[in-house]
C-alpha cells in the first residue's frame, strides 16, 4: 500500500534525522545526511551546511586517491555520487 509505504518513510526519515542529530552532539562530529524518496523528493540535513560537508568529503576522497589506496567498491559508488551533486 503506497500510503502505508508513506507513512513508514516518513517516520524512518524522523528517527533518522533524530540519530544524526544526536551523533552530531554527542560526539562532536560533522554529519551530512541526504535521503531520495521514491517519488524522487530530496531530503536533506547537515550539522554545517551540506555542501560544506559534501566539499570534504570529496576533498577527503581526493586525498585517498593520491595516495595510490585501492579504494573499495563503497567508496567509488560514493565518490561518483559526489561528482554528480557538485555537476
């Protein structure tokens, strides 16, 4: 049922959202979260602004690949994933 479906979504997205949230003040940490929906909606949240966060975490990629580290197939999906946001 899509309502159903809508209702779980939303409510995953709260409690998810609440857990950045805390990770963030709990533990001193830079947290970024970006959520797709199905209906193809983006949602969005940042201890800083999300671009900042995207920014270093790129710029992190970045580092790892100059130092010649085999990247695992995690890491590649997400440094494409950032290519895409920033084009």
């Amino acid at each position: 049922n899509l309502n159903s479906k809508q209702v779980t979504f939303s409510k995953r997205q709260n409690g998810l959202l609440k857990k950045a949230k805390e990770l963030s003040i709990l533990c001193d940490a830079e947290v970024g979260v970006i959520i797709f929906s199905s209906s193809g909606k983006v949602y969005q949240w940042s201890s800083t602004s999300i671009e900042y966060t995207l920014s270093r975490y790129s710029k992190g990629m970045e580092e790892d690949h100059s130092q010649e580290h085999p990247f695992d197939e995690q890491q590649v999906e997400g440094y494409i994933y950032i290519d895409i946001l920033f084009a």
